[in-house]
C-alpha cells in the first residue's frame, strides 16, 4: 500500500477548523489558570456563650480534642458574616465526655459588638479551617 506524502500534505483544511481548534485550547488554558488561581476555605463551626467576668465579655465554647489545632492560631473568627479578631484567654484542664467525644472548654477574648453583649447569650462562631488553592486539594486526591 502506497500513500502519496504530497497529496497528503498540500491537502488543504478549512479555516474554520483552526478557528474551532483555537477556541478550545483557549478555554482549556482559562479553565487551567482558573483552577490554580481560585482559593478554597473550609471553616469549622461551633456554639459559643457570652460571658462577662471584670467588665469584659468573653466567649466560651465546648471544643472536641481533635479540633482544638483549628482555633489555636489566633486568626479571626465569623459572627453573623462579620469578622472579629480573637485571642485565646484560657484552656480549662478539666475534660468532659460524652461516649463519643471528648471536649474542653475554651474562653475566647473577643471584642463584641454591643448587641452581643448580653451574659448568657448563644451565638455561632465560625473559625477558619483550612485556606488552600483549589489545585491542591485536586492534587491531594
């Protein structure tokens, strides 16, 4: 079997196909750059009670062991889609179980807003738990 190289070669192809193939790897290359650029945050919820001691109000909030790392490094913490700086104030050594978990509390200094501060007040907190580019978590799996 005898293929003719020539008529291969000068064969011609409409520019309509490089225009297709253009598009694609255009799209391809922006979807690429899309996924490397864009951040991923997972966050780690939790119930806290307002507490006033000395004319400070603070927060307190039963932590499970294996998630306290998420709250020791002292970033900022979410109330009602509102950001606050926070400091760790005190780590009780008393344990409390549940059968399933184990659980410590934990006192948050936090400066509040007035409408927060109110002794015995629930509210939902919301700590960062992880800040990755969307390319490693693909990558880690």
């Amino acid at each position: 079997m005898n293929i003719d190289n020539e008529i291969i070669l000068q064969r011609k192809i409409s520019s309509i196909v490089y225009v297709y193939i253009m598009i694609i790897i255009v799209i391809t290359l922006s979807l690429i750059i899309l996924i490397m650029m864009s951040s991923y945050r997972t966050y780690y919820f939790v119930k806290g009670i307002v507490i006033e001691e000395d004319q400070n109000y603070y927060v307190k909030a039963y932590i499970p062991l294996e998630d306290i790392k998420y709250l020791i490094k002292d970033t900022y913490v979410i109330i009602d889609n509102k950001k606050y700086n926070y400091k760790l104030s005190s780590i009780e050594e008393e344990y409390f179980t549940d059968n399933l978990n184990t659980y410590q509390i934990i006192k948050f200094e936090i400066a509040l807003e007035e409408k927060y501060q109110k002794n015995n007040l629930t509210i939902d907190l919301k700590f960062l738990k992880e800040d990755k580019k969307a390319i490693e978590y693909i990558l880690k799996k």
